[in-house]
C-alpha cells in the first residue's frame, strides 16, 4: 500500500474541549463561521453518556475524495507522496459543487471570499516535519496523524458508530470507539 496520511480519532480518549478546533482556527486565521474542523458529541443512542464521547472530525483525505472527481475548475489535488487531498483556492471558482457532493461536510463556504474551503492537513507543516495544528494541540492525545499504510491497531475501526459509511471513497480516518465507562458503587455499610 502507498503511503496514505490520515487521522486517528481516540473517542475514548477525546473530552470534547474544541482545542483541536481553535488550533485549526487559528493556524489559518479563518473567517467568522467558516470552520474546518468540528467536535460532535456522539448522539444518546450511539452513547448513552453525551458529554463524555466525541468525534473529532474535518476532511477524510478520502482514497477516491469525491470533491476532487466533481470539481470542474481542478482547483483538488491529490498528492502522490501522502495522499492528501490539497485544495487550490486561487482556482476555486466557488460553484459549491464540492460542498454538495462530499456526504461527509468537509468542503465549507468561505462567504467572504465566496469560495469552497476544507481541511489541508496543514501540508505545508508535514512537509516541515512537523505535526497538523489539530493534533499538536489536542491536550489528551486524542488525535493523531498515522499512515494506514502502515497502522495496525488492532481495536481501530474505519465506519465507527455513527459515522457515514461510503466505502466507494474510501475515508483515510481510523477511530477508536468510545467504551461505556465502568461504574462503581460504594457499598453500604
């Protein structure tokens, strides 16, 4: 398998504090409303303790990334070297149809700059050497930068509870599911 970056999603691990959200934020001084990155609490019926279990989601660097199939300006890129899925906005021509084909929300509208936006993997930090903002900042290391083509965790799942499924795209984001916390009672004595 080519090497094919992608994130790690720890849910058991994640306390849902945004950090990862803000780092993206501020890495790349987005405007007002226009969010790459986004922490879901995970619905009661997934798991039943809400405000203990998130995702933290933003582009998958899909294998088959669907806005770069839909895109009539050429403005995605896929690289050869990590597989992430680059978006060229200076040849973005803001049709949307990027953001109405990925079922999985990562393409946003910049309505300042009238143009798609999405999550870069903060390539030009790799190419540095150095971690994504995302996960540099997440202070439980519940989001990690791996290379599927050589993970191998054996509790990770690619369609955790949840998550859409569409296996045509092939989403290059690993999870670790959230457990139902063990509840101890005191005994009366």
């Amino acid at each position: 398998m080519r090497k094919q970056l992608g994130f790690y999603v720890d849910a058991k691990r994640c306390i849902g504090c945004f950090t990862c959200a803000m780092a993206c934020k501020n890495q790349y001084l987005q405007d007002t409303g226009v969010i790459w990155r986004q922490v879901y609490p995970l619905k009661t019926e997934i798991y039943p303790h809400r405000e203990r279990a998130f995702y933290s989601l933003a582009c998958n660097h899909c294998a088959n990334p669907t806005c770069l199939n839909v895109c009539p300006a050429r403005a995605f890129y896929k690289r050869d070297q990590d597989g992430i899925v680059v978006h060229e906005q200076d040849k973005c021509i803001g049709c949307g149809n990027c953001i109405r084909s990925c079922p999985y929300g990562a393409a946003r509208y910049n309505p300042v700059l009238k143009k798609a936006e999405k999550c870069s993997f903060c390539w030009e930090r790799i190419d540095a050497g150095q971690q994504p903002a995302c996960v540099l900042s997440c202070p439980v290391d519940a989001l990690r930068l791996i290379d599927l083509a050589g993970f191998e965790e054996p509790n990770a799942v690619q369609y955790p509870p949840g998550f859409p499924r569409f296996p045509s795209l092939n989403p290059s984001v690993r999870f670790r599911v959230a457990t139902t916390p063990t509840i101890i009672r005191r005994s009366r004595t």
